[in-house]
C-alpha cells in the first residue's frame, strides 16, 4: 500500500477472481492427513518403525 494513505482517507477496494494457470502436464493435491501430525502418533513407544 502507498505511505501516503492516511486514517480518514476513502479508498476503493477492488476483489478480482483470478483463475488457476492451466498447467502442460498433471498435478493432483498432496494432502497431509491430520492423523501424521499428530506428535503421539509418531513417536508411539510401541511403533515399528525399527
């Protein structure tokens, strides 16, 4: 924002909708489960992970 908007001064907000680029190849969403964030549930004692 300019340094010369001062408090009391009217401005106009403007929202504009801007599509996703099409990209040449695929994508998919990388999700993360809620579950592996979970800080109990990755450092278990009785986990195998060795």
């Amino acid at each position: 924002m300019p340094e010369t908007i001062q408090d009391g001064d009217e401005v106009e907000v403007a929202i504009t909708l801007v599509s996703k680029k099409k990209l040449p190849f695929p994508t998919f969403h990388l999700g993360v489960k809620d579950e592996y964030l979970n800080r109990e549930k990755i450092y278990e004692p009785d986990s195998d992970i060795l």
